[in-house]
C-alpha cells in the first residue's frame, strides 16, 4: 500500500469514529442588538393569556410579554381562526389599544398562528417576516391598525410559554 493509500484509509477510519452531525443544527452566533422598535422585547412582563375577550389582558404596545397559554380547547375566540388548531396545542386572547393610526407588528418567539381581532372581524395583515437573526424572535406579522382596542388571537402553539410583544412600526 502506498503513503497516499494509507492516508487515505486513516481519514476514512477517522470519518467512521467522528461523532455524526446533526441535520439542521444551528450554528452558534452572538444576537445582535434588536432594532428600535423591539428593543422592549426583554426582559418581559409575565402575562396569562385570557381565555374570551372578555378576560384578554391589556398588553402594553412596545413591551414585551413572557405569556403562558392555556389549551385551544378551552378558548372562545371573538373570531373563529383561519387555521385550525392541533389537538393538545395552546393558544390564548390578549388585548391592546392602539392611539394613533399607523402600522403595528405583532412579534413572536415561537411557531403559532395569530389573527388580529376587532369586534368579530379578523384583520388583515400587511406583511409577514421571520425576526432578525440570532434574535429570540421566530415570526413577525404587520397590521395598519386605526385608534381602538383589538385583541391578539393566538392557536396552534406547541408550547404553553410563548414571549410575543406589538410594537409600532410606524406612524
């Protein structure tokens, strides 16, 4: 055998005992600062999600929220969700006022289906985004929204926990 041959068994042997790597693993990164408009996202206020309207808790617009959801199945939204909760998943009514007129992101930190309710009329949304890199934010959905009070709906949710935050993105 020669010196190439032996070589390159010794890489092949070294590939057999290497650990395996892991489909989709992330690869560590430093976050860096959120924008302006999300710089309240942490460290978060502790809020239940209510379960109707009714008992939604006021969120505080530029602030963010550490929620704890309840199961879907126990909800009675003002406006039935486009999609379809999963069996055992969590969801939970919030509420919110907007004074001025102008565009507002709903912020989440995790996978979840969200609508915008006022009255029992479910908004539509202007545009949709994953949060910044490295950042503890997975999904982002704008709405322009009027002065009111609306609820934030949230279903489908595999975890109970779930940091969310409306902010304004311009006016």
């Amino acid at each position: 055998m020669t010196m190439a041959g032996l070589t390159m068994a010794g890489w092949i042997a070294s590939l057999a005992l290497a650990p395996p790597m892991q489909a989709g693993a992330a690869t560590p990164c430093t976050p860096p600062p959120l924008p302006a408009a999300l710089a309240g996202w942490e460290p978060g206020v502790a809020v239940a999600a209510g379960t109707g309207a009714a008992g939604a808790p006021m969120l505080t617009i530029g602030g963010g929220a550490r929620a704890t959801l309840v199961a879907t199945n126990t909800l009675r939204y003002a406006h039935a969700p486009d999609k379809a909760a999963a069996p055992g998943s969590f969801g939970g009514l919030f509420a919110f006022t907007v004074a001025r007129a102008g565009r507002y992101r709903v912020a989440l930190g995790g996978g979840a289906w969200i609508d915008v309710v006022q009255g029992d009329r479910a908004l539509i949304s202007v545009a949709h985004d994953h949060g910044p890199a490295c950042s503890p934010i997975r999904k982002m959905v704008d709405f322009d929204l009027t002065p009111g009070r609306y609820l934030l709906q949230v279903s489908g949710s595999k975890t109970r926990a779930l940091p969310l935050m409306v902010a304004t993105v311009a006016r």
